[in-house]
C-alpha cells in the first residue's frame, strides 16, 4: 500500500476533474447561448410587440425587465445583483468538493443562467448594477423570460430532485453512512458463528 501524499493526491482530484469540466462547459455553453440569443432579440424585435410562436401558448417579445422573474422585486435590481453573484461565489467554492454528474449538470446550469442575466444587469441601461435584463419568450400571458431563466429553472428542479432523492454534492447519498454501520464486518460474521 502506497503512503506517497501526491498518489492519494491524484487518485482523489481526477474524478472530479470530469465533472468540473460538465460544469464548466455547461456554463459556458448557456452563457453564450442566451447573450447570442439576447443580442438577437434586440436587433430583431420591437419592444412589446408580440410574435406568436405556438398560438396563445408560446411567443416572442421583447421585454426590458428591471426586476426578477414573473415581474417581481422590480425597483431592488442591486439586490438582485448582490444575490447574483452571491450565488455565482458559492457555486466556483462548493465547486471544489463535487463528486456527482448529477451536481456539475445542475450547478453548470445555475451558473450559466446566473452569469448571463448578471451581466445585463451590469452592462444595460440605465446603469452598473441596475441594468435591465433582456426578456424574449413570453409564455402565454403569464410571464415573459429568457434562455438564462431556462437554465436556472431546470437546475433548480435537478437541486429538488437530487435533494429528494439524499444525492449529495460530493456524490455520497444520505443515509448511506448508517446502512454501513449497522452492517457487521467479516469479522463480526466470523465471531457470531463461532459464539453459534
């Protein structure tokens, strides 16, 4: 058995590696595609009016949105900002410490929906931290969105699932740990069978 500290080093982080790559490449891949998609919809839109896509049920409209989604916390984009890159902070240190598929997936695309309504709000009008975000797809009546918010709903609904279902972050499931300690050991076996 070997005790050099960088073998047990190597074997720990090169799991992980995998799914730091999902997570990045996840965030970057949403990043991009909702500013591209963004950037679309200003130059090929006309504020408020609307294009129908699937009928009443689906469509496209521009919308300047200085709030959070369905409309709320409208006049608090600083805060909305804050709690931005709250989160994008937490994701980049809880990143360290991922052991499950399921995580990278779910936090690349938080990530990437965080990021890329983030950076509307740093770089739109009316200013640094209070810009508005560029809203597109417009669900019925019910709320306007984009590829960001997208993103950031699927991750939250992977977070509930993988919650749900005990998946921890570093891949271990919950409950685990008492399951192998109410399991007797080799030996254990081996001592009930001779007392037997």
């Amino acid at each position: 058995m070997s005790t050099n500290p960088t073998e047990s080093t190597s074997v720990t982080a090169s799991p992980r590696r995998p799914r730091l790559i999902w997570l990045i490449a996840l965030a970057v891949g949403v990043l991009i595609v909702d500013q591209a998609t963004k950037a679309w919809a200003l130059s090929g839109l006309v504020e408020g009016v609307r294009h129908p896509v699937l009928g009443d049920a689906l469509g496209i409209q521009l919308l300047f949105n200085p709030g959070a989604a369905l409309g709320l916390a409208t006049g608090t984009t600083w805060l909305l900002t804050l709690i931005a890159l709250v989160v994008i902070v937490v994701i980049v240190r809880v990143s360290r410490r991922l052991g499950s598929t399921a995580w990278a997936v779910a936090l690349g695309l938080l990530l990437g929906g965080a990021l890329g309504n983030l950076i509307d709000r740093l770089v739109r009008e009316p200013g640094f931290g209070r810009g508005h975000v560029i809203d597109f797809i417009a669900y019925a009546d019910w709320f306007v969105g984009n590829v960001a918010d997208i993103a950031i709903v699927v991750a939250a609904g992977l977070l509930m699932v993988l919650s749900f279902r005990g998946i921890r972050l570093d891949g271990t499931r919950e409950g685990a740990e008492a399951v192998a300690d109410e399991r007797p050991t080799g030996l254990e076996d081996a001592d009930s069978r001779a007392d037997g």
